[in-house]
C-alpha cells in the first residue's frame, strides 16, 4: 500500500512538473524598470511599446528591445572651428539628452547617436562661423540657447529629448593669445588715455567758466585773492610775499 502511495505521489508530482513546462513554454514574462520602456515585436513586427511593470506574452516568436529613458551625456570632443574674421578656435560642447520616444529611434536610424552627435557638431560649426573673434570670446557661456535652439528640432526627428547643449571649453592658439593679449592691453591703455583725455577738458572748460566769470565780475577775482592770502597766512612763524595789481592796494590807517 505504502509503495502504491509513493508511486501515485511520483507520477502525480511529474504530471504537475511536465504541465508546468508545457504552461511554462506558452508564454514568456518580461520585467520592465521604471527608467525603461520596452518595443514589443512578435515574428519581427512592432506590437507595441511596453511600460513598467511585468508583463506577461503568450504565444511564440515574442522580442522585447529595452531602451533606458533616463537622462544621457554627450560630449562633442574639441575641434578647430573658424570663426567669421577666420581666426582658429578650438571648441567642445556637452549636450544632455534622454530618449522621448523610443519607437522613433529604433527606426530613425541605424546609429542614432552619431548622428546626434553630429548635429551638436555641425551647429556648433553654424554658431562660431557666425561670430568674429571678440565676441567668440565675450559671449562662449551665451551660446547655449543658439545651440540648443537648432540641435532641438533634428533631435526630436531622431526621437530624443534634449535638455541643455553647452560650450564646454573654448581656447585659442598661444600666439593668438599673445595676439589677443596685446589687443587687450591697448585697449585698455587707450581707453586709460581717453578718460585722462576727458578729465583734462572737463578740467579745462572750468578754468575756461571761471576766467569768463571773472572777467565779467573783476570784484571776484580780488576777492579769491583776498581768501588765498587769509588762508595762506594761518598758523605760526609764516612769511608770506604777495604782489597784485596796484588798485588792489588798500591803505591801511596809522
């Protein structure tokens, strides 16, 4: 009887494992995160695009590509640009993207990416060559927005989301630093010249005030200096020697 048991037990416990398999062999389970979406084919043909969570295919012949929606960095190495006036710079660029809609990548082209990457490069060629060298250098942090402005739209065609394009680094030869170096100094020792230039004239026109305001008031100029004299006299042990105009003369009773 015991045997008996043990038999029906074994061959129960392998009809449950064999209709398990064959159950099993049905379907396929499919475990997608929450910075994952997922393309659903079935004999090659897109179904669907899957969301998080698990998911259950019956039926043979599924696949499921998995794309990562989380934010990606791209950096575009350093290239000699030209700039308007033809002066060489060397400039790189980091761009910040994340996929938007992974259908479209998969299909927009064989290495997305690249092309991708070749956009940053390509505006970044437009936004330099657009610009002489002064302001190549002035304006390196505001050119963001032009490169992000055009990189976006080809982008998207691509089926990415571009969060920020940046200039990462941007230099110039030494010998056109030397260059800019010398530009930079004149300037400043021309614009040093022109304030001095300007404080001279303003300078000048108050003297040119004062000699018209002096001439039309003669009691004025006596007057400053009868204030010269005074101040020049305070304190101890001075000697002062003064000359003027003899109808300044003042007589002074015995």
């Amino acid at each position: 009887m015991e045997w008996t048991f043990i038999i029906v037990f074994a061959v129960l416990l392998a009809a449950a494992i064999a209709g398990f398999r064959i159950l099993h062999s049905l379907y396929q389970e499919v475990t997608i995160w929450d910075y994952q979406v997922g393309l659903h084919y079935k004999h090659g043909q897109y179904r669907e695009t899957l969301k998080a969570g698990r998911h259950r295919l019956w039926g043979q012949g599924h696949g499921v590509v998995l794309y990562d929606t989380r934010l990606m960095e791209m950096v575009v190495k350093g290239q000699e640009l030209l700039t308007a006036d033809d002066a060489p710079v060397t400039v790189s660029a980091v761009a910040n993207y994340r996929i938007a809609d992974a259908l479209k990548v998969s299909q927009a082209a064989q290495n997305p990416v690249q092309l991708l990457y070749g956009e940053v490069q390509l505006a970044l060629r437009r936004v330099i060559g657009a610009e002489e060298l002064d302001a190549v250098l002035q304006k390196k942090a505001a050119f963001g927005q032009a490169l992000f402005d055009q990189v976006v739209p080809r982008a998207a065609a691509l089926g990415y989301e571009v969060d920020s394009v940046d200039v990462r680094d941007l230099s110039v030869s030494g010998e056109l630093k030397r260059v800019c170096a010398g530009v930079l100094q004149a300037r400043k020792e021309a614009l040093a010249e022109l304030e001095r230039a300007r404080g001279q004239a303003a300078a000048l026109r108050t003297l040119a005030n004062a000699a018209r305001v002096y001439e039309k008031n003669p009691g004025l100029v006596r007057l400053r200096y009868l204030d010269v004299v005074e101040k020049s006299a305070q304190g101890m042990g001075n000697t002062i020697v003064v000359g003027g105009p003899e109808k300044w003369t003042v007589e002074v009773a015995p």
